[in-house]
C-alpha cells in the first residue's frame, strides 16, 4: 500500500500529515516553519525520505466559486517543484474549509489559543489527507 504524504503549503508553515500503513487514517506529522520555499521544499524532502512517502497531496486553495486565485497559482508552482525535486507523483487536493474545519474542531477541544496556532496547519493537512483518503475508498468501492 503506497504511503502518502499530504502538505498544507503556506506563506511561512507548512502543515505535514502521512497516511497510516493501510492508506485508511492520516495522522498529522509536524509544522514546518520556513521563510523560504527552498527551506520548506528541503525540509518536505527529508520527511518524505524519512516518512518512506510513495504520492504527494498538496492542498489546492480554492476559492468558493471553485476558481484558483493567486494562492493556488503559488500552490500549482510549488507542486512542480516538489515532483521534480522529490521525483513523485504530487496530486493537487481542494483544500476549501480544512483550516476552518481545523479551528472548528481545536475550539470544540477547548485548545487555548496559542496552542491552536501551533497546530493548525498539521490539523488541516491531516484533514485534508483524511479527505483524500476516505475519496479513493470510496471510489474503490464503486468499482470493485
């Protein structure tokens, strides 16, 4: 079962989640803090070296309408990088609402605030892979 790595790629951190060995739950790994996209594409590289990581999903900032803006131009960019970089396949994935869905499910916990920044972007990268995840059971299971 292919190991998946998911990625929400941001200004300044970047939330890193995987998949568990089965390709069923994702488990959210790290924030990594960058001021680059060089520093953020090298340090995806080690986990994903370290991680054993088979397939990239990026998230895709989408606007509500379904457009991509400036954000996802940046997203789509990035994306190259990392599949000539890391020499994987990177699949783009609509990230509409996994932050709010991160923040929502931090404030229901009860996570102080400083804590929730901490952490959201590992949250949402791993709502996004869960997303992800749970799309191709689905389609498996409408196929087989």
């Amino acid at each position: 079962m292919p190991r998946i790595m998911a990625l929400d790629y941001g200004d300044r951190r970047t939330g890193v989640a995987v998949s568990d060995a089965f390709g069923w739950t994702a488990q959210g790994v790290e924030v990594i803090h960058h001021k680059t996209e060089d520093a953020c594409l090298r340090r995806v590289a080690e986990l994903a070296a370290e991680l054993a990581a088979d397939e990239i999903v990026l998230g895709l900032p989408k606007n509500m309408n379904g457009s991509v803006g400036p954000r996802g131009d940046l997203c789509i960019a990035f994306a190259g990088r990392l599949e000539e970089t890391l020499k994987l396949p990177v699949k783009l994935w609509d990230e509409r609402l996994t932050t709010v869905a991160a923040e929502r499910a931090l404030l229901e916990a009860d996570v102080s605030r400083a804590k929730r920044k901490q952490v959201i972007d590992k949250m949402a990268a791993a709502i996004l892979l869960q997303s992800y995840l749970d799309s191709r059971s689905r389609g498996a299971n409408l196929h087989g």
